[in-house]
C-alpha cells in the first residue's frame, strides 16, 4: 500500500479519491494501481514522487484505471512520467489489446494523429555562428516556414497528390525531391504506417488537409535550433552522429487540421454505431479492430499519421533551404541530416513478447514514443548496437534530451517511452500567469531567440506552463526504459 501520500508536496489530499491511497509503490521510478472491480488488468505509472503529485491532483491516474477497463486489454495499463489529463487516456500514456478480443480506441490516439518530432543534426558547431548570424538565422527560418493556428500556405496539393500523400507518407515528398532516401530509412516505420485508406478520409479532412503539408501549425508544435551541450554516452552518441557543441534542428508537427477531423470524424462515426463499445467513460468509446467501424478507423487513421509523416519531411526540406540561404552554404558545408523521426499519437499492430510468447497487439501510444533497444529489425544498420533514438523534447526555455531504447522498455512497456516535458499548466492558466510579461524578452535574457506568429501561443507555451524535461529524463534513465545519450539547449525557437 502507499502509506504516504501527504508527502506529495503541496498535494490537496481531500481532492483526491480514497481508492487512490491504494497505489503500491514498487520502487523509485514505479508505482502500481492495483486491479479492482471493473478494471481488466492493473495500471502501472512510471513516476518520481514529485511527478505523481502532478498526475494526482489532474486525475490521471483515474484516467489509467479507465483505460484498464476496455476489453481485451493485454499488460497494465501505462502511464509515462510526461502522462497528464487528456482526452480518455492521458496524454502519457500506453495500452496494448489483442486483435480478436480487444479494441482501438480514437481516445487512444488523440486528435493530433502522429503528432511527432524528428531530430537533425548538422556539420556546424553552435560557436560557427555570430550573435548576428544566429538572429538572422531565427528570421530567414521564421519567414521561411508556414507557422499558426489553421495557418496553410504549404504544398498545394490536387486531390489525386494529397491521397498519394495519405497512402505514401515521407516517401511521396522525397520522391518530390524534397528531401534524401536516407531520411526515409531513419523515420519509425520508413514513414508511412501500413493500412491506410485515404477513402476513409473524409471531405472536411481532404478540404482542411490540401495545403498544410509543410506547415509547422501552433500550440505547442515548434522549430528549434539548439547546441549539444552535454554527452552522456560517448559511444551511443557517436552512433548516433552527435558530438558536444554540435549544431541541431528539432522539428516537432503533427498531421494538422486534417488529423484533427479526422479524429472527430471517427469519434461522432462511432457515437453512432452500433459495433462500439461504450465504457463508463464515454470518452473511452471503441470498437474492436476487425469490425467495419474499426478498420475504418484504423485506415482513416492510418492515412492521417501518414500525412504528418510527409509534413514533418516537407518542413525538413523547408528548413534545409532556408538554413543554407540565411548561412550561405551548399548541402554538403551545412550536412543537415536526419538522426531519426518518432510518432507521438498513433495505434500501430506490433509484435511483442509478453508472457514468453510472441504475440501481434494493437499498441496505442498517446503522448508517448516508441523506444525499441538494441537488435531489433526495424532499426538502421547504424543504430542496431545501441538502439533507437528516443527523441524528448523539453520547453522554448529549458534542455531537451536523446536518449536510446532498451530492452527493458520491450519488457515492460511495449518498447515505449516517454515524449516530452508534459503539461502542468491548462493554456488559460498560462495565458493569465504571462499577463503583463514580456516572453520574448524573458526568453532573451535566457539567451533564446524567439520568433512567435502569435503572442498568444507564446503565453500558452511559457517555460512555467511544463514540467521540466529532465526530471521525466530521470525517470526513463533510473527506470532502466532508455539510457540518456545527450542533452541539447535551445538557441532559437520557431513557434506558430
């Protein structure tokens, strides 16, 4: 039993459900909900103390027991140290289900389908760039890359290109000459997902979709040029193409206003069908893989991870041009090439080992990234070694951090990790707490340049509104789920 939570810093313990005394702590980074009435299967929250005070007082770990009580589910139900309230699952977290007898679920995935970050690292060193330099870089970089809330302005795309993009992902881009075949070799799943059915895309997502491939949207989607200012494993880093005082680029986007309708599609879809299954929480609302409402789900989502999969190469390929005007050099002196592309938001058919025997399960990872170790199949010759690059970015203000999968998180999280900071501040807190500030300034002083479209985003997005980075980091690292490698600071910020 866990004896102790008024320990939970500034927790308001009478806030909180009298079963949530019942979390057992396993150890420093694990803590377990047991199985009670109506739940399938445990929950399993991988935690610091400090960081479970967070999750306790949004309601997450009630959101872990919600998400255990879906049919068919297969292991605990997960939660990441990053997890936070969300839309039935919490943001942070993870569940796999068996094919024949469990679900998927849109709850699962989220609105933002493949909302994901790629890292890139270049042949420049951060002290290559005058103050100067740097200030222009941010500006040519800002001018040069669509950013804000519904903004397009990126590919226009027929209706006969934008299906190619749904059914082709990366490839489609690259095969545009927008990027290199090595950046397809180093994006999780060759970027583009199996499955997809860009009939099972709706009008309104075609509509809204036809001209943001190669935006960078808002909230907290940005551009970042950083500094690797601390090496953690010599060797892994060096794998991995990443040396201390090297210039990086971090792309984080996702699949726009179309993954967003097409999450909304799908869940006013099932409200109506009369295959879902509806638990308590109607937020939860499913159906099981192989039913018609199901794999039009699957396909339409599909399609939808498949289109941030191409948005994040065009931005690629956007950054690559205007990096090489704002410094005045060729591909070759600027070498930006790609480390590696993870998903955030997607469901994916996976082949695990649980319980000594292979088995395929649908894997929901919401708020969290895949994080396969050492040998696996699936990774670049270059990484098998060492394992995948776990991309976690922090905020605009503080470090962000690569770290590489291990076998432990195969054995225990269906090889997923963490994803970033997390929430710990709703955007109208943020937006009150940042009355009256000067963020651009604020960020200055700290020695990041900002470039917002909207001085609203920047407010909802201030530093203070997230957890800080490292302390998810330490949990992934003590846990055993992946191994630090490095950690970058932000120089520049490119926000919508």
């Amino acid at each position: 039993m866990f004896q102790r939570p008024w320990d939970l810093g500034s927790l308001d313990c009478n806030a909180i459900a009298a079963d949530m005394t019942d979390i057992i702590k396993i150890d420093d980074y694990r803590w377990q909900i047991p199985q009670a009435v109506g739940m399938n299967s445990p929950g399993l929250v991988f935690s610091s103390e400090a960081l479970l005070a967070e999750m306790l007082r949004e309601g997450v770990l009630e959101q872990v027991r919600g998400v255990a009580s879906l049919p068919g589910i297969v292991g605990p139900s997960l939660a990441m140290p990053d997890a936070h309230q969300g839309y039935g699952f919490p943001i942070g977290g993870v569940a796999a289900f068996d094919p024949a007898g469990g679900v998927v679920s849109p709850g699962g995935v989220g609105y933002d389908i493949n909302c994901g970050v790629r890292l890139l690292r270049s042949k420049l060193s951060a002290q290559d760039l005058s103050p100067g330099q740097l200030r222009n870089l941010a500006d040519v970089l800002a001018a040069g890359i669509p950013a804000g809330v519904g903004v397009g302005g990126g590919l226009n795309l027929s209706e006969k290109d934008l299906r190619r993009v749904l059914s082709q992902g990366a490839a489609w881009v690259v095969g545009r000459g927008m990027g290199v075949e090595s950046d397809l070799e180093f994006c999780e799943s060759f970027g583009a997902l199996p499955g997809a059915d860009p009939e099972e895309v709706g009008p309104r997502a075609l509509k809204r979709g036809s001209c943001q491939v190669g935006t960078l949207g808002a909230g907290n989607h940005f551009l970042e040029i950083a500094q690797v200012d601390q090496v953690y494993d010599q060797r892994v880093s060096e794998a991995f193409g990443l040396r201390e005082g090297q210039l990086v680029l971090w792309i984080h986007s996702g699949s726009r206003g179309l993954g967003h309708q097409v999450c909304d599609d799908a869940l006013r879809s099932l409200a109506k069908s009369p295959e879902a299954i509806r638990p308590p929480d109607r937020q939860l609302i499913a159906a099981p893989p192989a039913s018609p409402a199901g794999r039009a789900y699957l396909a339409a989502m599909a399609a939808a991870a498949n289109y941030a999969f191409a948005n994040r190469q065009a931005l690629t390929h956007l950054a690559r041009e205007a990096m090489q005007r704002a410094l005045g050099l060729g591909p070759a002196q600027l070498g930006l090439s790609l480390v590696y592309d993870v998903a955030h938001n997607v469901a994916k058919l996976e082949n695990h080992l649980w319980q000594g025997r292979r088995r395929e399960l649908w894997v929901h990872r919401k708020g969290a990234t895949r994080a396969l170790g050492p040998g696996h199949s699936e990774l670049p010759a270059q990484y098998q070694q060492v394992g995948q690059p776990v991309l976690l970015p922090g905020d605009m203000g503080r470090a962000s951090f690569v770290l590489c999968g291990t076998e432990k998180a195969e054995a225990e999280t269906f090889a997923s990790s963490a994803h970033g900071a997390g929430r710990r501040m709703s955007r109208t807190r943020a937006k009150k707490e940042a009355r009256g500030r000067s963020l651009t300034e604020e960020m200055a002083a700290r020695g990041v340049l900002v470039r917002a479209a909207n001085l609203k985003t920047l407010a909802e997005e201030m530093p203070e509104a997230y957890k800080d980075a490292a302390q998810v980091v330490e949990v992934m690292h003590g846990s055993g789920l992946a191994r630090k490698v490095v950690r970058t600071r932000p120089l520049a910020v490119i926000k919508g």
